[in-house]
C-alpha cells in the first residue's frame, strides 16, 4: 500500500500524485511536504526576512516600518510623531532623527541644548573691552566705562572726585555690573541683590530704581537696612538688554550728611528659554 500524502492527494487515471500547500515544497519521497526557506530562496523583504512553517514576515531596522505591502520599509519621521525629542530643532534623517542647536548653543546628551561660553574659546573683543557672555551669546564692554567727571579707581567702579565741585550734585560711585537671563524666566523671580559696601554710622539707607524701568518690569525690595532685591515682575523675551540704575541714598539721621551711589546693572536676555 502506497504511502498518504501529507498534505493534498491528486487523483488521476490509475494512480495519483501528491501536492503541497504554498509554502511548502514535495520532498525527494514525492509523498512528504517540507517547508520553503523563502528567506533564502526568493527573499522579497526590503530589510528583515524570517520564514515561518509555510511562509515568511518581513521586518524592519529599528527607524522604520513596514508599507502597506508588508514587504517595504518606509522611514519614520519622529520629528512629526513627537514634538518633544529635541529642544530647539528636530532633523529627520533616513532611519532616525538628530538635534539641532541655535547659533550660541551646542547640542548635550543628544537633544538639549547648551551655551557655549565664547569669552572662553573665541571673541572679536578689543584689548581695552571685557568679554561678557550670556545665554546665546556674549558680548564686549569697555573696561574703563567711566564717563566725566568720574574716574575709574577699580574694575568697574567709577567714583566721582570730591575736589571737584560738580560732584556736590552727583552720586558719589558708579558701579557696573552685568548679568544674564534666559527669556521668558518665570515672575516674580528675585534677580540680585545690592549691598551697600560703605556703611556709615547714624545713617539711615533707602534704594530705588532711578532709571531704565519705565515699564515697570522690575521691582527694588529692601531687605535689610544696608542691602535690596532686584525683582523681575514682568515676563522679558529677548533677545534684549536692559540697563537699570539702583541707587542706595544713604542719609545722616542726626545731621546733614548726605550721598548716594549707583550700581548701573546691565541686563542681557537671551534669545531664548534655555
């Protein structure tokens, strides 16, 4: 007696024949089935074939996924899936994505983004500037920024002489500071602190903004009697900069002693929130 089939018989006149079922192939006994190896015979995936009892799946490479054929990769564009893997830009590439930085920044970890201090590496500052860096960026000052009559008599502090009678009318000291900020800093937020560095007995000390705050984004808190908070009230977007004048005027409490200095402080915004 012939053997069974194993899959499908034909009958014929006087005798039959056996058939597989696709993906499948007769072995040399002509009455077994054995699978196709379409992964090695006629491998139709774009990228990633494994044969299965009878057929076969395709699979991609990690970045893409599988066409409507079931047989074609087509890329993922994670920049339009996701609007959150990258900090500033996202670039879609062939199987993946990248990060991109504005100018001013470089890219960290892969995806945020950092300051890169040009004061550090490379500036077009002048011999007699300072370089100041801020968010994005950096910028030159001079490093005598003393105006008439004032003279400078250490980094960044200008004091007017008391030989000279125009000076009776004048802040006794002109000190300059800078300082950066990201934009859009969540208010109110306390930004600096100015502290008196002479302190006279039987004197009494107020501060206040004398100038560069004519629309109200900051506010002067004294915190003790010889210091104060410069607080920012108001959302800034830069990029921008502001130049405030904190005056402390320091008055006698039993006689007619009377003067006042200023911390000109220069705020930078930088162009962006990080």
């Amino acid at each position: 007696m012939p053997p069974y089939c194993h899959q499908r018989c034909v009958n014929t006149p006087g005798s039959f024949y056996c058939q597989c079922s696709p993906g499948f192939q007769l072995a040399a006994n002509n009455y077994t089935c054995v699978d196709i190896n379409e992964c090695d015979a006629s491998n139709q995936c774009a990228q990633q074939c494994y044969n299965i009892l009878g057929s076969f799946i395709c699979q991609c490479n990690q970045g893409y996924e599988l066409s409507s054929d079931r047989l074609n990769c087509e890329d993922i564009d994670e920049c339009r899936t996701s609007s959150y893997l990258c900090q500033y830009q996202c670039v879609n590439e062939p199987g993946k994505f990248s990060c991109m930085c504005p100018q001013g920044y470089q890219v960290v970890r892969g995806r945020t983004c950092q300051d890169i201090n040009e004061c550090e590496t490379t500036n077009e500052c002048r011999e007699d500037e300072m370089c100041w860096n801020y968010h994005g960026g950096f910028r030159c000052y001079p490093r005598n920024p003393c105006q008439d009559p004032y003279v400078l008599t250490s980094e960044n502090r200008c004091v007017c002489p008391v030989s000279n009678a125009v000076c009776r009318e004048l802040p006794q000291s002109i000190v300059y500071k800078y300082m950066s900020i990201r934009s859009d800093r969540s208010v109110p937020s306390d930004i600096f602190q100015i502290q008196a560095t002479t302190i006279y007995a039987n004197t009494i000390n107020t501060f206040q903004i004398k100038a560069g705050n004519e629309n109200g984004e900051f506010y002067l808190r004294q915190t003790s009697p010889v210091s104060a908070m410069l607080v920012l009230v108001k959302s800034l977007s830069g990029p921008r900069e502001y130049i405030v004048d904190l005056e402390m005027l320091t008055v006698s409490s039993i006689g007619t002693f009377r003067t006042s200095s200023v911390l000109r402080l220069t705020i930078i915004v930088g162009p962006f929130s990080f």
